[in-house]
C-alpha cells in the first residue's frame, strides 16, 4: 500500500487535476481494518491483566502499543456477541440470543459491518469462525463477506460442521466449498488472512478474524500445553492456556507480516474477546473462582456479574494516533465497535439504521465526553444447555445485568465495582433509588429488545443455494443437540426445522443419522479415536458413550402432518430419499426415525435439493 500510495502521488503530481487521480489517491490511502476476536478467552486470560501464569507477550505488546478500553463489555455467550459487533445493535434486536436452534440468525434485512465496508469499496474476508448461521440467507458471503474461509457451527466439530474436524488437518469451506487443509486451526486461520492481504494489499481491506480457540474441546500440540503442566497446572486448564499460546503467537507473526509487506501504520487492528472464561478459572460460573485467575472478577462464561461479560479491547492504528499504551475506563461495548468505524473512517451507510452503540472515537482519541460518562447499557445470558428449547423464544429476568457507569444491577442485587469489584456486597437496600431506577431501565430495554422478536428460517432458494443442509443444532423442540458427540452418542432428542420457501415447487428431501461425507450407514455405530496426543481425552462431550441405533423406518413430517413414509432396508444405507412439493411461504419439517424396539428421534441431518 505505501508503494502504491507513493506511486499515486507522483502520478498526481505529473496528471494535476485529474479527478480520477485524486480518487484513485483517496482509494489509496483507506484505512486497512482487522478485528481479531478470540473464543472463550476470559479478561484474566492474558498476562497483561495480571495473570501469573499465562504468557501473552504478543497480545500484551498489541496493546502497550495501542490503546485499551478497561471497561468494554460483551455478551456473555459468543454468537450474541458475534451478532452485536457485527450490526452495532443489541443482539437480541437482531434476532440473536441462542447459540443453536436457529436463534443465532442475524434477521435477514440487518446490514452488517462487512456489508458497510465492502459499500464503501473494500475488499472484505472472513476466517474461522462465523456461528450466525449455516444457510442462506444468514452464511457470511449473505453478509457483505467476499471471501469466506470458516468451519461450520459453533466451534470445529459440531454437528453443521465437517465429519470429524478435531482443529487438526480439517476440512473448512471456502465460501461454501469444502476444503480439505494440513494443519492446526488456529495457524490455517492467520495463514488465509496472511494470503487475503497479499492478493488484496492494493487496494483495501476489511477482514474479521474470528479463532475458534481456545473454546473447547481442548485439543493442541502437547508442546503447548506441557510446559505449563510441568508448573502444577491441572490438564484443563494447561492445554487451555497452549491454545492461547497459539494465538498470541499468530498475532505477533501476522504484525511482523505486515511491517514487511509496509502495511502496518495504515492497518487498524483491534483485538477482543467474545465473552468469560471457561478453563481459566474454576468452580461456579456464578461465584468468584476457586481456583486459577480471573482478574479478581466473579463469574464466567454465561454469567451476569463481571467476570461473564468484562471483554478485553485492544485498538492499535498508527496513522490513526492508537498508539503509546493509554488506557480508557469508559463504559463500551462490541455494538460501539461499528459506529466508531463509520465515524473513524467516514463509511456511507447501505442504508438508514439505527445502531444501539456509539461512537468510541472521542474515547478512543482521550476527549472523553460527559455522554459516555453516564451509560446504562444491559447484558443478559439466554442460554440454555440441558433445558428444553421450545420456540427458543428469549425469557425476560433470565440472567441479566443492568450496568450504569461503575454500578452494577444483577437481578435485585446492586453492587458498586469501584468499592467492591468481586461483587460480594449488595447495597441495594442502601441504594433504593437508583436500584430502582435501573430496574425500571431493565423493563424498558426488555419491551424494546423484544418488540420486533420474530422466526429467521432457513430460506429455500436454489438459485441462492442450491443444495440445503441442515442439522439437529438448527432443532426447535427439544433439548440442545448441537455435538458430533451427539450424533455419535445417538440421543434420542426429537425437534424440527422452521424453513421459508422463496421458490414454490418439486424437491428432493433426504434424512440420515450420519452426515454424507462419515460414510455411514443408519445402524452402523462409530468409535471416535484418540490416537492424536493433541486431542483432549478428558473433554466430557468427547466422552459421551457411543450408540448404534436400530433403525427400521424414516417418516417425513411436514407442518406437523406425516406425508410420506419409507423402510431402512438395510444396516448401511445412508439415507431414505423422499419427493415433495413445497409451496411458498414458512413450514416446519421433521424426519422422524423409528427404531426397532419403537423409540422415536428426529434425523439429525436434513439434505433438499430442487427436482
């Protein structure tokens, strides 16, 4: 870019008053935007934030060298925070506060931040991980990506992703299309980056980096994780930290990349995490841990008090004045991160919205205005593992937060973080008035967060996507099926799709237990094996007793009325093929499997496809 941008100049200077020059000029000289987000990486998950364990001297330069937000916050669970940071709102406005059964689709008419810098005459790309849906309209190159290089689902090795993906030598999706790689994931995801910006460094860029490390299963190198087993740390929590390794690595080599290639001074590159820890800290994910660091929080992963939610935010831009290691405590948020942009960079918008953040550039720049010095933003956790799913509609007073400056309102208890930041006292019978009135904030948001709630189905549209698949973590009904595990395991969950018809007519609807690359057959049983020393023999999912099931008869139910029934002739057959007819508008749809002894479960795997 800087040879570029020299190259213009002279250009300009030799053609004065060509307009196409000083375009070409202003194209030039754009920005380049990357934002790294981390999975299940908690605050105290670095040593920059005083962790005594944890060695990040990558992640702790990026922001020595930049400027940090001490108090940004996400939400407490990542495809929430996923859907906030990329629309600027409320993830619950959006259509978003599951992780599963479909209510992790951004709604279809919200733009997106790739959406709004490819507008503005970027090249856009995303890598690793996405968890806002699987299906159009909802995939990442729906969503303003022109380069898409993910694995599927939540994390590699659920049940939309590849057969099998365990973060070593995976098959991810290049803009759909499987794609078998040599490898560990975290590397595969900062080398795609690496070659995006090589093909796109004449022009500019955004890219969302998103790891799907370190959330679980806890799989790496054993040269990552030993050496911090040989200092007295539990398995977990030591592979936990190899994984972070594997990032901090990856982001001190993607920085020495771009000083080589002239890149760094015009690259804004902004590093955060998507929700609490998981393995860095022990015990309740509500109280103050036990054991391991948390930064002196109470909480994790999925929790209201600090510790579920208080993010890491990391801004580094040179030619932007990011830089010398200021530090910011003003209250912020991942829906603040999209509006700073397009006041930054001076982005158009696609079209009129109506973002819930605001602008950090005054923050950002120490300016520190009054309005952002009185907040009052909400946080709260819907999630639901091991609970029965329903419509997945969102349940008010489920796990929330009203937070107001440095106060803190959890359900009925108030805590003020300046006097007590583990959150042990509550004062609200010392504080009624203001608990009061956060209170009163909490039913306001609810009525407006909820206001236009509504179903974001998989659409069927074969010029769009000609081949549909969908898989039990899409499930409305019963219990959370979102694990291979699962669907090693067998269990014996019922639930159904919402699909929405844009193309009225005949299709071909197939059901199978097992995805069509495994293989396998409805009643063939399969064994996952540990033979690779990086792979966690303790991770509980990996640990779910295999199941083979006994098939004998595949019912296709449509809008709750069984239509069509076929036989399971024999052990290995893959999949019972049916043929109907779909008229426009929305549908439910189930493949109900019988097996021999009468027990009944919903097909895990659904492929439609036009006639």
């Amino acid at each position: 870019m800087k040879k570029q941008l020299l190259c213009l100049i002279a250009t300009c200077f030799t053609l004065l008053g060509s307009l196409t020059c000083f375009a070409a000029l202003a194209k030039a000289n754009k920005p380049n935007v990357i934002v790294i987000i981390s999975d299940d990486q908690g605050y105290g998950d670095f040593s920059l934030h005083g962790n005594p364990i944890l060695k990040t001297p990558n992640l702790d330069k990026l922001a020595n060298d930049g400027v940090r937000l001490t108090d940004f916050h996400v939400d407490p669970t990542c495809s929430p925070t996923r859907a906030a940071l990329m629309t600027g709102k409320y993830a619950t406005k959006v259509g978003v506060w599951l992780t599963f059964a479909g209510r992790n689709h951004v709604y279809k008419d919200e733009i997106t931040m790739a959406d709004v810098f490819k507008y503005n005459g970027y090249n856009t790309g995303i890598f690793g991980k996405w968890h806002l849906g699987d299906n159009y309209p909802f995939r990442p190159q729906d969503r303003g990506f022109d380069k898409s290089f993910i694995h599927a689902g939540g994390v590699a090795g659920e049940i939309p992703d590849f057969w099998q993906n365990d973060y070593f030598d995976d098959t991810y999706f290049d803009n759909g299309k499987p794609v078998k790689t040599q490898g560990y994931s975290t590397d595969i995801w900062f080398e795609q980056t690496k070659k995006f910006i090589k093909q796109n460094q004449d022009e500019p860029f955004f890219i969302y980096l998103a790891t799907n490390t370190p959330h679980g299963p806890f799989n790496v190198d054993p040269k990552f994780s030993e050496p911090y087993k040989k200092q007295g740390v539990p398995e977990t929590r030591a592979r936990f930290y190899g994984m972070i390794e594997t990032v901090d690595n990856n982001v001190g080599q993607l920085r020495a990349f771009l000083e080589k290639e002239q890149l760094a001074d015009n690259t804004l590159i902004l590093y955060l995490t998507d929700n609490g820890t998981t393995a860095g800290a022990d015990g309740n994910n509500h109280k103050v841990p036990k054991a391991g660091f948390n930064a002196g929080m109470r909480g994790k992963k999925t929790s209201p008090f600090e510790g579920g939610h208080r993010a890491a935010s990391f801004w580094y831009w040179p030619n932007g004045g990011l830089t010398g290691g200021k530090q910011y405590q003003n209250l912020s948020a991942h829906f603040d991160v999209l509006p700073t942009f397009i006041d930054m960079f001076n982005l158009a918008l696609p079209t009129k919205t109506d973002f819930d953040g605001m602008s950090l550039q005054s923050v950002l720049n120490g300016q520190k205005p009054l309005a952002q010095q009185n907040r009052t933003l909400v946080v709260h956790n819907q999630a639901r593992f091991g609970l029965p799913i329903g419509d997945g509609a969102p349940v008010k007073y489920r796990d929330y937060v009203v937070m107001h400056n440095r106060w803190r309102l959890v359900g009925k208890q108030l805590f003020n973080l300046d006097a007590d930041p583990a959150q042990q006292n509550n004062v609200a019978n010392d504080n009624p008035k203001l608990a009061k009135t956060l209170a009163d904030y909490y039913e306001n948001w609810w009525q407006q967060a909820t206001a236009n709630q509504r179903l974001a189905p998989t659409v069927v549209n074969p010029a769009k996507q000609p081949e549909l698949l969908l898989t039990a973590q899409a499930w409305k009904g019963d219990k959370a099926t979102y694990d291979q595990s699962h669907v090693i395991a067998g269990v014996a969950n019922r639930g159904f799709w919402y699909i929405d018809v844009e193309q009225a007519g005949e299709y071909k609807v197939e059901f199978s237990r097992w995805p069509k690359e495994s293989g396998l057959g409805f009643n063939q049983g399969y064994q996952r094996a540990l033979d690779n020393p990086g792979l966690d023999p303790n991770f509980k999912l990996y640990n779910l007793p295999p199941r083979q099931l006994k098939v004998k008869s595949v019912s296709l139910k449509l809008d709750d009325k069984i239509k069509a029934k076929a036989s399971v002739w024999h052990d290995k057959q893959q999949t019972t093929e049916f043929t109907i007819y779909l008229t426009k508008g929305l549908h439910t749809i189930e493949g109900v499997l019988q097996e021999t002894n009468g027990q009944k479960l919903s097909a895990y795997y659904m492929y439609l496809s036009p006639l």
